[in-house]
C-alpha cells in the first residue's frame, strides 16, 4: 500500500529515472498513530521532546534539500524544452 505523498509508478524512462532518485533520496515515510499528536506529546520527557525537535529538523532539512534538488532539475528541463522550441534569433546581415 503506498502512503498518500507516494508517486505514481513511473511509465516511461524519464519518469523511471525521476522516480528512482527522489526515492532514493526521499525520508522514509513513518507509520502513522492514531493517537492525538499532543496527548502523545504530552508523556514525553523535556528531554525527548528535544531529541524529537531535532529528529524534525533533521527531516525538514532532508526534504528542504530533496525539494531544492528536484527544483533546480525542472529549470534544466524547462530551459532545454525552451530551448528546443525556440526559433533562435535572426542574425544580422
């Protein structure tokens, strides 16, 4: 069963390679608790609250990272398909 952020299975080669990096680079989606968040919150310890702060962070900046990386590939992608479709530019006589 996939997680609701899952992508779709990839259909073509492009997609293959796409969904192959951001799976190797994507954080592992966690189980899920139906226990309320704050009445969890709530038994931890000062201690465990700031080793699950830092944990957070640590996953933010994971996923900061994989969203940079996964931007910076649609601006090649975009400039290359601009590229391609382009008419260039009338040179001077």
């Amino acid at each position: 069963m996939r997680h609701p952020g899952a992508l779709a299975a990839p259909t073509t080669r492009a997609e293959g390679t796409a969904h192959a990096w951001v799976t190797a680079c994507a954080p592992r989606p966690r189980e899920t608790d139906a226990e309320e968040p704050a009445a969890r919150l709530g038994r931890l310890t000062l201690p465990e609250l700031r080793e699950l702060r830092r944990v957070s962070g640590r996953e933010e900046a994971e996923l900061s990272y994989v969203r940079r990386m996964l931007h910076g590939r649609i601006d090649i992608l975009t400039a290359e398909i601009r590229g391609r479709t382009t008419p260039p530019a009338p040179t001077a006589p």
